[in-house]
C-alpha cells in the first residue's frame, strides 16, 4: 500500500494524497501463535508480537467475520516512514484490513465485490485512525478529498452513522510532490493535543476558501498552488513541535513553492512544477532526505497467493 500525505495545507483531515512508496505485507493464517518478520522500517522498533499494528487489525478484522483463525503470520516489507507524517499507521491499518479481506475471501467466509470490499476498509481504516485523510488515499489512490456522513447532512432523513466516502480526482501532470524527511519523529497523537478546541471565524473562512481554491490548483491551474496551500488551523499552532520543519516551510514559500507540513509532520511536502522539483533538495540542505515521488494512481492492492 502507498504512503499519503494529509491535509495539503488548508484540507484538514479531508485531503490526501497517495504516494508510489509501498510498504508490502503479506499474511497468512497458521500455526498458533503470531509470528511476524518485520524488514526496513520500524524493524527492531514495533512490536513483533500480537501488539504489531496490522496484526491487531487482521485479528479484528477476522474475528468481526467470525473466523477463528488458530495462528497469523505476517511478514512486513517496510519502506515508509514512521511518524514522519507520510501515513504510515494509516497504510499498516489499510493492509491489515485488505489481508483479512482477502483471506476471508478466499477461506470463503465472504463474497464481496471490490467496492464493497473498499467501502468497508475504507470505513473500518477511518474508525482505527479517528479520520479519514490518510486512509482514503491509500485506498483509493490518487488525491482523496473524504467525508463522513453524519445525519445533519439529510435533516430529517435516517443518516447512515459511521458511514465514510472519498472522491478521488485527477491531479494535473505538472504538479509534482516532493517530500523532505527529517530524522526525527512526532506522534501524530502529541501533533493532534497542540490543536485549539476552536478557531477565529476569520481563520476558518479563509482556510475553507482556499481549501476550495486548492481542489481548482491540484487538477487544473497549478500556478495557483502557492495561494491555495494557504491554512491558519493546524501548521502554526503545531510549529513548536516542529520548528525545523517551520523553517523549511518558510524557505521553501519564499523561493515561491507550494510548501506545506505533510500530515502531522514533521515532514514537509511541495507540491511543485514539474521544472522546479530538483531545487527542493538544494533549499531543503543537510539534515532532510528529499525523495521526489510519484503520485500513486492506485491504493491498496490485494492479491492471494498459491
Ligand atoms: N508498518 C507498520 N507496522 C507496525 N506499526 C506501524 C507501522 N506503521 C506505523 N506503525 C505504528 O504507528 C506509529 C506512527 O503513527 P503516527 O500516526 O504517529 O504517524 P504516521 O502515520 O507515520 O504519520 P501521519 O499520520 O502524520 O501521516 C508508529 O510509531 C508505529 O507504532
Ligand atoms: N489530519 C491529520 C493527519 C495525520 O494523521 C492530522 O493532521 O492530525
């Protein structure tokens, strides 16, 4: 599954964007017990037990079917980045969740089609995350703008709780996303406790229009993105976290890139012209690894094997 980076500046916890860099897991139910190899990132570092995180959402997952699985192996090929803000716990959850799918499929305990299949990972990956910007990129691929539905949207009509939905949109093939990686890590839960309860109107208005502006810029008028990636909810409130990543910002919007903190942080993301990527690297200097990637067309994919 890809990696994806939330928010792209005013889109927060709505907007996401998939990235072709994959972690790959494969599962398979066994033997007792839970035997997980965990290889690249995080290895030595997560628990290699029954606490691992798509070990948990696999067992979850098979148990809500009402299968019982004895054993569950996992072998883990990890090439995201943990909290660095590059959706790493919203890939692992997605993974797990698309493995179950498919060994219920194939133990024949459910016969779903491929967007019932989606829906369901795509709401179950929103419940174990609390929202639902990183995991609809990485189900669906592509720049995700996602909703839930709550019953204020049909007053008066029954409201379908719980419910998540996600439209994806074709990005304009100029626009290229360059992600500057620091060595250290924020836990998006200590990102989330800096927010405010509540914002200036103010704020929130400017924020929802360039929002709005964005969704113009990423798939038609790039040259707008510096002004649409605009936001006053979340990356000031968050910089003392984070003031190298602060910094970068500042230097990378200075020179006229469309900088913004990638999720949670601390990694930044620019969304930049085709012609400028290359310069990331040299305004970004020591201390950030800066990978150019490409925006990935699709998100989880499943697939049994023999
Ligand atoms: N592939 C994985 N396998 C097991 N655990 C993982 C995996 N990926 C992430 N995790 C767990 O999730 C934690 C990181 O989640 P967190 O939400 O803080 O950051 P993130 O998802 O990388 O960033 P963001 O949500 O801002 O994009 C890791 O420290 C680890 O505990
Ligand atoms: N929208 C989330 C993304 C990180 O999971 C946040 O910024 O807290």
């Amino acid at each position: 599954m890809p990696a994806t980076s939330a928010n792209l500046g005013p889109g927060f916890d709505s907007f996401g964007l998939a990235l072709e860099l994959r972690d790959v897991v494969q599962a398979r139910t066994g033997a007792e017990g839970t035997r997980i190899e965990v290889h690249g990132e995080g290895a030595g570092k997560v628990p290699a037990d029954a606490r691992h995180l798509v070990a948990r959402v696999v067992r979850e997952e098979l148990a809500a079917a009402g299968f019982s699985a004895p054993g569950l192996e996992l072998v883990c090929r990890n090439v995201i980045p943990h909290g660095r803000g590059l959706g790493s716990s919203a890939s692992a959850i997605v993974a797990g969740l698309a493995a179950a799918r498919a060994l219920l499929t194939a133990a024949g305990v459910v016969d779903e089609d491929d967007a019932q299949t989606r829906d369901r990972v795509l709401r179950e990956a929103t419940r174990w995350e609390g929202h639902p910007d990183n995991a609809a990129p990485a189900v669906v691929g592509g720049f995700t703008i996602a909703w839930s539905a709550h019953d204020d949207a049909h007053p008066g009509r029954p409201g379908h709780p719980g419910a998540v939905h996600a439209v994806r949109l074709g990005v304009h093939p100029d626009v290229r996303a360059v992600v500057c990686v620091p060595d250290t890590e924020l836990a998006t839960s200590r990102a989330r406790a800096l927010l405010p309860a509540t914002v200036p109107h103010a704020d929130a208005a400017l924020t929802a229009g360039r929002a709005g502006l964005l969704v113009h810029a990423l798939t038609a008028d790039p040259d707008l993105l510096l002004e649409a990636t605009v936001e006053r909810l979340h990356q000031a409130q968050r910089a003392p976290a984070m003031p190298d990543t602060a910094q970068l910002l500042d230097r990378l919007r200075r020179s006229g890139l469309a900088a913004v903190v990638s999720g949670a942080g601390p990694s930044a993301l620019v969304l930049a012209p085709a012609a400028r990527a290359a310069e990331v690297a040299g305004l970004a200097g020591p201390g950030w690894r800066v990978l150019d990637l490409p925006i990935a067309t699709d998100g989880v994919r499943a697939r049994v094997l023999d």
